[in-house]
C-alpha cells in the first residue's frame, strides 16, 4: 500500500507542474501509471486514465485493487 501512495504522491506532484489545456492519454510503463498529453508532457494519472484504466493496473501491479484509496485520490 505504501508503494500505492507513493506513485499517487509522484503523480499527483508531476501533475502540479504540467499544463492542463491539452488531450491527455493513459500510459503505463511497467511500473507506473500515468497520463501524457499531446505535448509529450507527463501528468498524473487521473488526467489520461480512468477508473477502469487505474484498477487493472492496480490488479495487475500489486495483485488487488486499493477501493478506498481509488475513491480518496480519483473519486472513483
């Protein structure tokens, strides 16, 4: 779980410093989760991926889905 929240905390920080005017998409490389805008800039994961997009990956990277930290830090 820890590991959870601390790529919530790099993405969430990654996202203060990105622009938010263009389309963003859901990338991930292993062992990260985020979004990438048109630009090429990256943000955090909640700006390109939805509810769906960050349970697989969750499912997938640690085995189950966090529900309450999903709902905590993307409403979901």
């Amino acid at each position: 779980m820890k590991a959870i929240r601390f790529h919530l905390l790099i993405f969430s920080t990654v996202c203060l410093l990105c622009g938010c005017g263009d389309e963003w998409s859901c990338e991930s490389n292993g062992k990260s989760l985020y979004s990438k805008n048109s630009s090429g800039e990256i943000g955090s994961a909640d700006k390109g991926c939805s509810c769906d997009d960050i349970s697989e990956w969750q499912l997938k990277q640690y085995g189950e889905i966090d529900r309450a930290a999903l709902s905590r830090d993307f409403g979901c």
